[in-house]
C-alpha cells in the first residue's frame, strides 16, 4: 500500500491548506475520490503511459518520492509507465563544480566533450539510480537503460537554426531510429523502464549524443503506441499570453499550438516541439503538466478535470479558470 506523506510547506510549492484539507477528508469524500478514478481506473488498465521526468519533480526530494510513489501505483494498478528523463539541472550543478560553463542555445545544452562526459555520468550513474531507487522501495521493478542499450536509440547530429542559420552545438542529437524491443520485453516482464536520454550516433556507434528528453520521450511514445505522453514542467500548462493568467489552456489543437510555438520561451519551445512530433506520430494526447506540486500525474490521469494543457489533433482552444474549477474534459 502506498502511504502519503505529510508535506511541510518548505517541500514544495503547494501551499500547506491544500495539504491540510487532502489530510481532513472525510470517509464520504474518500470513497467519491475512488468513485470518480474508477472509470480511468478500467480504460487505462493495460495502457502505456510515457512520462517524461523533469523540472522540479526531480531536484525537490518529496516531489522525487511522491513521483516514485506515483509510478508505483500506476504500476499496482495494471498500468505501464514508461519514464524517460533528462538531468538538467544536475548536469549544471556537476559542470559548475567542475568550473564548466553552462550554456545553451535555442534552448539546447551546448555539448563539447568534456560536457558529454558529464552528461554521461550524470544520467545514467546519478538520476536514473537515484529515481530506480526510490521506486524500488515500493517493489523491485525499475530497471534502467540509456538510449546506447540494446539498441534503443539512435542519433544524428542536430543543427538547431539560431538567427537564421543553422548551428553546430557540439554533441548534441536528433533520434533518427528507436528499437522498442529492449523496452518491450522489460514491461511484459512485469518492470518499469527507466531510460536516460542519451543515443548513439548512428553513423559511429562508439560516438554519444545529448538528446533533449522531450524529444527522446516523443520518439519513444511514437514508437511503443503509447495512449499518452506525459511531460512534467515547472508551470501549470500552456499559456496563449502569458503571463496572463487567464489564458492558461486546458485543451488545444496542433493547430492552434503550431500557431503559439514561434512567441513561446526558448525554454518550453522544445516541449511543444516535442508534443507536435508526438501527435504528428499517431500518439492520441499529450499532456504537459506542473511537477512543482505532488501527486499531479495522478490528478491528470484519474480525475474528469485533468490539470495542465492538454493537446491533441482535433482544433480548437479551451482555457482554465483562474480558480482552477475546470469543466469536466472529454479524455476518450
């Protein structure tokens, strides 16, 4: 059974009233929360879900163990999550330390070797058994790769175009091909899959690329026909003109998203790129959702009203009260 924890207002972003009123909730409204997850409980029994880990979900600890927390029970209940991660903000910690500059552009690591090498080691020996480890505590069923294993992923070098002109970052790649077998085979054996975003090129294997993890996640999505991508952030969705807060959008077409990307930050410009591949490759929806509060992922998926931005092909914008009492959504 997965117990909650009681969170201190200096854990996270949520305000402690919210914490309070989910601690005081009576037996009655209890069984409506079970009641209303029912339905999403029976349709995404047996679904992969690929949840692309990042922001302050994975630098906060009790967002990290709520996270954990939240794969396990996603895994107890029939459901198959499939994490891909990036270390942003680890990997500037490391490179900072070791007197390295970060920079970036267009809103990409600049990659030279000794960059990847931390990269590297950041991911695959820090992030991903730090996350392995917390979810293990629930019962031994992470299992981590990297794009390099069995094959996963393969890259080609990017040329992001900055000013007009496209631009050699360093190491720094674009998926060009995704062997879902390795992964396949580690859900029907009953695992988690936990994979750093990281590929070899596909012209010398023994090269490695830095592959954004929203594209890494897209790719993987597109490849295992997964129902949804979910991507964590540090905002609360998309915003048609931010930062008015009343135009945070519940649900948005690829249209209309297509439209809003050339007047978004540098910072989210990959996420929604990531999202149009996603959609553009047959996957139904993709979310991007707040990872500063806990438990978030579970709202998205079993509540009517979901939280965050969703965007799926179909046109059209609908928005979020400021109060956050949305209209229920149609999620099938």
């Amino acid at each position: 059974m997965i117990n909650p924890h009681t969170l201190r207002p200096d854990d996270t972003n949520a305000d402690s009233a919210d914490d309070l009123k989910h601690a005081s909730l009576s037996a009655a409204e209890k069984v409506a929360v079970l009641i209303e997850a029912l339905p999403w409980l029976e349709e995404f029994s047996g679904q992969r879900l690929v949840i692309k880990y990042g922001g302050n979900a994975m630098i906060n600890e009790q967002l990290q163990r709520c996270f954990a927390e939240d794969m396990a029970f996603l895994h107890r209940v029939g459901i198959h999550p499939i994490i891909v991660h990036g270390g942003g903000p680890q990997i500037s910690s490391m490179l900072t330390s070791l007197g390295i500059t970060p920079e970036f552009k267009a809103g990409l690591r600049v990659t030279d070797k000794n960059t990847m090498d931390v990269v590297r080691m950041v991911l695959t020996g820090k992030v991903s058994r730090q996350l392995i480890g917390l979810i293990n505590q629930h019962g031994p069923w992470a299992v981590g790769l990297s794009g390099e294993d069995g094959g996963l992923l393969s890259a080609h070098k990017r040329l992001p175009v900055i000013e007009g002109t496209p631009t050699d970052i360093g190491m720094v790649g674009d998926i060009s091909g995704v062997n879902p077998s390795t992964v396949n085979e580690i859900i029907e054996a009953g695992k988690i899959p936990v994979i750093s975003s990281i590929a070899p090129d596909e012209h010398d294997p023994t090269q490695v690329l830095n592959i954004n993890a929203d594209y890494a996640a897209a790719a993987l999505a597109i490849a295992l026909k997964v129902r949804k991508l979910i991507i964590l952030t540090d905002v609360e969705g998309v915003y048609a003109d931010w930062p008015d807060q009343q135009t945070l959008i519940s649900k948005m077409g690829m249209a209309d998203l297509q439209r809003l990307l050339p007047q978004m930050h540098s910072g989210m410009q990959p996420k929604m790129e990531a999202c149009l591949q996603a959609l553009q490759g047959g996957v139904p929806q993709v979310h991007i959702i707040d990872g500063r509060r806990p438990h978030t992922l579970l709202n998205e998926i079993f509540t009517h009203s979901g939280i965050g931005t969703m965007v799926v092909k179909e046109p059209g914008v609908l928005y979020r009260q400021p109060d956050h009492n949305f209209a229920l959504r149609n999620d099938g």
